[in-house]
C-alpha cells in the first residue's frame, strides 16, 4: 500500500526551513541590536553637541560683555593716559577724502 504524505517537503526540507527562520530571527536580533546602539550614541552625541552649544553661547556673552567694557569711553581714555596719549589739538587732525567719494 502507498502511504500519501500531508506533506511534500519531508523531514530534510522542515530543517532547513527551521534552520533559515533561525538564522534570520538571529540576524533581526543582531540588526535591531546594532540599530539600538547606534540611536543611543547619536542621542550622546547630540547631548554633549548641546552642551558644547550652550557653553559656546555663555563665552560670546561673556566676550561681548568685555568687548563693551573695553571699549567705553572711560576704559578707553584710562587706557590712553596710561600710554601718554592726549587729545589732539586744533590743526593736528587732517581727514581726507575717501576713495569712493573720490571717484563721483
């Protein structure tokens, strides 16, 4: 008597369909892993560019601070005593034409 088979691919055929849908789950775990990892690092990465960011902003402040400090008309004329400078007097400043103004 013939048997009939429900099944066509056999007992090698399920193994390595076992085997493949192993392999494949096992390569979905390591793929997702890696993304996992990679999302994390990025996530530092955009932390500590913040950080860098903010501290950047804080230093132009505080040199902007000090530009204006250094540039007021008090610190200015305490800084050309100090180098024996004095206000000009009458006949000692020339202004010239500039070159633009030349060409009209």
């Amino acid at each position: 008597m013939n048997k009939v088979h429900s099944s066509t691919l056999g007992t090698g055929g399920w193994f390595l369909i076992l085997i493949v849908a192993i392999l494949f789950s096992f390569s979905l775990s390591v793929y997702s892993m890696w993304i996992r990892i990679d999302t994390q690092e990025a996530a530092y990465d955009i932390k500590r560019l913040q950080r860098e960011y903010k501290e950047a902003q804080i230093h132009i402040a505080k040199l902007e601070t000090e530009k204006d400090s250094l540039l007021s008309p008090y610190t200015l004329g305490k800084t050309a005593e100090k180098l024996g400078m004095s206000m000009a007097d009458p006949g000692q400043i020339r202004r010239l034409q500039s070159f633009n103004n030349r060409q009209r």
